[in-house]
C-alpha cells in the first residue's frame, strides 16, 4: 500500500558546516535501504536530497546537536564533557548485547522521508545512557523514534510513497562522530564500541 501526501518543508541547514557530537549505527550502503531510496528518488532531484548511501546511519543518541543553542561552542563543550561521555558509552555498550533492527516502514514528515524502525531497540540502551551523557544546562535530548534518514526535502512535493518496508540490520557496534557537515554528510569517527 502506497500513501500519498503533500509534504515538504526545505531544511535550511541540508548540507551546512556544523560543528556535533553524537553516537550512531553506521548503515552505509545497506542494500534494503538503498532500495528503498530508489523508490524515494522517483520523485527526482528537484523536491528531495537523497541522502548518499555511504552516509545513511541512525542516531542513538545525539551529545551536542547541530542546531542547539548552549552556553559555550561546541568544541569546548567536546573538550569539558567528551571523556566522561565516551566512559558512560563503553559502560553501555559492554551491558548490550549485539541486536537486530527492524525497519518496517516508510513515513514522510515535514523534513524528511524515513524508514521507521518497529522494534526500537535502542529504548534500554538509550535509558543507560541518559545518566551520563547529560550536560549541566540541559539533560539528554532521548529521540523518540528510531530511523534511518533516507531523504531530506528540498521544498515542498507532493509525495506517494509505499507505507511498508521489510530490511533487517544486525547491530555489532556503535559510533562516537564529529559531524562536520549536516546531516553527516561530513564527520570523522571519533571512536567505535563493540556491543
């Protein structure tokens, strides 16, 4: 079943120098994904950025987001905190078991396209890391859903997109990025946790 709406709302920051932290499952170039980008992209390059293959990944957890307003810049912030996170992720990680995800479906949003996971279970692991990955001024920003970006729009389209999807991940291990340029199209790994 396919669902059609009218969506579509430009993301000024797409393709930005930024300066954020934040832990991720790489999927680069998973073949269900990239599948379901071809049926994304049918709507052309005029209303969407696909967003590259390689690039594809979900947030765990996001440590300093791009467009967040906080007391210092974010390299300071990185050097205060950066230590103490990455101890408060390795403790998580060793308690996690590696996991499958499960994306069941596409949905639009006023952004975005995404595939949804159904399972999500990055919920236990995201709870363990709330703790510690907080800053002074503020707790941890916890998603609210888990999924993988697969378009962002250019302007507004109207959109008709199949509502399931059926791709399975298996999740080893996490990444700890530098995003440079927004939505990671640019980052350099800081380090990486087995689970």
């Amino acid at each position: 079943m396919s669902v059609t709406s009218t969506c579509g709302e430009a993301d000024p920051l797409y393709g930005t120098g930024c300066e954020a932290w934040q832990l991720q499952i790489g999927l680069a170039a998973e073949p269900g994904l990239v599948a379901a980008q071809a049926l994304v992209s049918a709507h052309g390059d005029a209303a969407l950025h696909v967003i590259p293959p390689a690039f594809l990944h979900v947030t765990v957890l996001p440590l300093i987001d791009v467009a967040e307003r906080l007391s210092a810049p974010p390299a300071v912030l990185w050097d205060r905190h950066g230590a103490t996170w990455q101890r408060a992720i390795a403790d998580a990680c060793r308690a996690t078991s590696p996991f499958r995800m499960h994306f069941a479906r596409l949905r639009a949003f006023p952004r975005a396209i995404v595939a949804l996971d159904g399972i999500n279970p990055l919920a236990a692991l995201r709870a363990r890391l709330a703790g510690g990955c907080a800053l002074p001024e503020r707790p941890v920003r916890l998603p609210g859903i888990t999924h993988v970006t697969l378009a962002r729009f250019r302007q507004a389209a109207r959109v008709s997109i199949p509502e399931a999807l059926d791709v399975s991940v298996e999740v080893r291990q996490l990444r700890l990025v530098r995003e440079t340029v927004y939505p990671t199209l640019a980052f350099e790994t800081v380090a990486t946790f087995a689970l």
